[in-house]
C-alpha cells in the first residue's frame, strides 16, 4: 500500500512541473495563440509518460489558457477581446480594493521600491526593450496587489494577470513606446497618494489607470485578430 502511495505522490509531483512548465511557456510567448500542442512529441521530449501531459493540460484548460478540442487535439486559447476586456473590469475592481487595503499598512520601503520600478521602467523604455518593460510593469501592480496582505485577492488577481501578460505579448502595438509617458505620470500618481495615504485618490488613480491601459491594449488586441 505505501508504494502505490509514494507512486501517486510523485507523479502529482510531474503534473506540477509539467504544468509550470507549458504555463511558463505560454505566458512567455514560446507557445502562441492557436498553436496545437503535440502530447507525443512532449512526453518523448521529457520522458515522461502521457498521463501527467493530460493532468497539466487539465488544468491549464481550466484557467482558459488551454482549449482542447475532441478529435482536433489541444490548442493554446486564442484571445477573446470580449473576454479580455471582462477580466479587464474584474481587474479594475481587485487593484482598486488592493490599493484602499495598501493605504493602511503600506510602509517607506514599500513606496522607495515602487519608484523604483517607475524608474526601471523609463529606463527600458529608453532601449525600446518591450520584454523589459512588461515585466517592471507587472512586478510594479503585483507589488501593489501583494501590500494588500489579502491571500485570496492576490490569488484571484495573479489567475487573472495571465491573460492579460499573453496579450500584451503578442499584441502590443509597435507604438507601446508613445504611450509610456502617460503611463509613468498615472504609476506616479499612484504612488504619490498612496504616499499621503489619500483612499480616495489612490481609487481614482487606480481606476483612471487600468482604464486607460485596458482600453489601449484591447484596440490593440481587437486591431491584431480583425487581421487573422
């Protein structure tokens, strides 16, 4: 009975890695929208056998980055602008409340490492590296959502990131660079209530923000898949 038990374990243990590993894969770009994943060609590649393949699918086709489709085979979701542009309003929401929440406890350290982020993210604009940028940016609204100390809003908030990481992946418009600005002056804003501790004017802030990207990047997005 124990050995059937120390089987079971490990190979949860496989299903894990192999789903860190084709999340990672999908929210970095390597595997696109609408790309068929080969389950064969996969397990020989890990040496591993199928079944953790279908758990890890499993799960992934439940956060909606999967779609597997009977006799077709799976395929990395495609972008719905409708969809996104739902998780964009539910993201508002989170962000908002993570910033009414990070006025009570937010600290000095806390505000020095935002504007640093700020400042990071002038700089990879300078170099036009917009991998560089992405990334500052989700670090700069994951630390806002993680000052919240709400478990279960930072859980809510990272499923739904994703989404939104994979579209400004593959669809950000070559002028991201133009918009920069604009989205330096509303991260201070940000930063600078949360400074005075102003719940009010963090909500606003938070609020005019996502907004303004949110609607920028469906125009993108809706601009992309009306070429497909």
């Amino acid at each position: 009975m124990a050995a059937v038990e120390n089987v079971i374990i490990n190979q949860a243990k496989i299903s894990e890695q192999v789903y860190d590993y084709l999340r990672g894969e999908i929210v970095a770009g390597q595997l696109v929208p609408g790309e068929r994943l080969n389950l064969e060609e996969m397990a020989e590649r890990l040496k591993i056998s199928k079944m953790p393949i279908k758990e890890a699918i499993e799960r992934l086709a439940g956060e909606g980055l999967l779609e597997v489709q009977a006799r077709r085979g799976t395929f990395v979701s495609r972008l719905d602008p409708v969809e996104l542009a739902e998780i964009f309003e539910v993201r508002c929401a989170l962000e908002v409340l993570a910033g009414e929440l990070a006025v009570r406890r937010i600290q000095d350290a806390d505000l020095e490492k935002l504007n640093q982020l700020i400042e990071e993210m002038g700089q990879s604009t300078g170099q036009t590296n917009v991998g560089r940028h992405l990334e500052l940016n989700f670090q700069f609204h994951g630390l806002l959502v993680e000052l919240s100390h709400n478990r279960k809003l930072i859980e809510m908030y990272h499923r739904l990131r994703t989404h939104i990481q994979i579209a400004a992946i593959h669809y950000r418009s070559e002028s991201w660079v133009e918009r920069v600005a604009q989205e330096q002056r509303e991260h201070r804003a940000i930063v600078q209530a949360l400074a005075t501790r102003d719940t009010e004017q963090v909500s606003r802030a938070i609020r005019e923000h996502i907004k303004r990207g949110g609607t920028s990047l469906l125009e993108d997005v809706e601009r992309s898949v009306g070429q497909e």
